[in-house]
C-alpha cells in the first residue's frame, strides 16, 4: 500500500452506469468484460499508448454506494478518434492509493479487494479509480492487478 502521483491521461474504450448496490456491480461489470472480449475491443481502440486493459470507475454520483460508470479500455495519446459504440475521457491524474492484489480473477479476486478498500478510512475523491490489468494478469488463475484510488490532498 502506497500513495502515489498519477499523470493525467486520456482513455478510449466501452461502458457501463452500474452500482454496488444489491451486489449489482460485480454482474454488470463481468458482462462489459464479456462484451470487451467477444468484440476484440482492444484491436479497436485508436491511437494506444500500450495494451494494458483498464478499468476505470468514474462519474460517480456520490459515493461508492450510488450508482457509477465504469469504463473498460486502454490509454490513448488522443481522443479524435473514438468509435461508435466507445467513449473516450480524459483524467487530469492527481493522487491515488495503489495497492496490488495477486489470485485467481475466476474467484472474486477484484471484488475481495474492493470490499477491503471500502472498510479503509480513504479520503476518496471519486473522480476517478481503476484497475491495470497489464502483463501480470495475462494467466486469470494467478493474476496481479494493481488498483488505483482516487484520495483528496
């Protein structure tokens, strides 16, 4: 656990408004990873910086428990560029909490860690949190996740 500088950056990729509410989440969120690998969504991405995968939680309507967009997609240089049916942003970065997870993604790796950073006392921001699935997460049975926070200064 550590906190660190985030650089602000774009991102292009498909979205879901979602809640934690009545374990909403966690089904909405495994379908838009369905829909991320059935439509080979990251060979369409436009101008990638990398192909590390995010998921990105933003447009929050209060806290954690209102509802909330989640974004799956990939760093961008730019944002001229975003297909039908995609959504670009850009994020002015700041500071953020990260912690790193390692497991088995098929098991409630992801969720387990969440339910961990709720019962924490975090000066969230709730502009904008997110997961990097980089290289480390290529094999889902023993995946390293890295998680990004958003706190306030």
């Amino acid at each position: 656990m550590q906190t660190v500088i985030i650089e602000p950056f774009k991102i292009i990729g498909i979205s879901i408004q979602t809640t934690n509410e009545n374990d909403q989440a966690p089904k909405d969120i495994a379908a838009l990873w369905g829909r991320f690998m059935e439509e080979n969504t990251l060979t369409k991405i436009p101008n990638k910086i990398e192909n590390d995968i995010y998921s990105l939680y933003t447009a929050y309507e209060g806290d954690h428990t209102q509802p909330y967009t989640t974004i799956l997609g990939c760093r961008v240089n730019k944002l001229d560029e975003i297909p039908i049916g995609m959504i670009g942003r850009s994020f002015d970065g700041g500071k953020y909490y990260k912690t790193s997870t390692k497991g088995d993604l098929m098991q409630g790796l992801i969720v387990k860690q969440w339910e961990k950073i709720f019962e924490m006392d975090l000066n969230r921001s709730y502009v904008a949190d997110f997961e990097i699935y980089g290289e480390k997460a290529q094999n889902p049975s023993a995946a390293e996740v890295d998680i990004y926070v958003g706190i306030k200064d």
